[in-house]
C-alpha cells in the first residue's frame, strides 16, 4: 500500500544542542534504512520549511503507524498521512 506522508519537524529550542545533533544523526540513518529496503520510496524536502512529504510502500496502516512513531523527531512532528491508489490515467496503471 502506497501513502503520501507529510512530515512538518518543531524542535523546541530548549532542548539541548547535543541532543538535537543526535536525533537528527539517528532519524537519518533510519530513514536511509527505510529507503534502503524499500519501504520509504520517495523523500522530498519543502523548501523554505523543516517539512517533507515522503511515499511510503508498506502492508498496512498499522506497519506505517510503528513506522512513523518509531522514528527518533517524531515527538516533534506534525504528520498528514494520505493513503494512495493508482489514477486509471496514468502510464503505467496496467503494470
């Protein structure tokens, strides 16, 4: 299953620097794990903001839902999930 995530980030700027550095550090390389093995297909960044819109590729709501909170900045995060289907127009929607 296909879903549009929106991601906005809202750090608090009293957490301390080191540990700020350290999350960013590990949601990274978590991401790059999900990208990696598929199930983070596309990662955009919104310029101008700290804020992605991402498409994740996972077998249900519920794999998305451990996903997403099982990520190090999701305490600080905003998330709109939009689950997706293929259009009937598009190229490859026979494939």
């Amino acid at each position: 299953m296909l879903y549009l995530v929106k991601m906005d980030v809202n750090i608090p700027s009293q957490l301390p620097a080191a540990e700020i550095k350290a999350a960013k550090a590990t949601e990274k390389a978590r991401s790059q794990e999900l990208q990696r093995d598929g199930r983070w297909v596309h990662l955009w960044r919104v310029v101008g903001a700290y804020s992605n819109y991402s498409v994740f590729d996972v077998d249900s709501n519920d794999d998305l839902h451990e996903i997403l909170q099982a990520l190090p900045l999701y305490p600080f995060m905003s998330i709109e999930v939009t689950p997706l289907a293929k259009h009937p127009s598009a190229l490859d929607s026979n494939k």
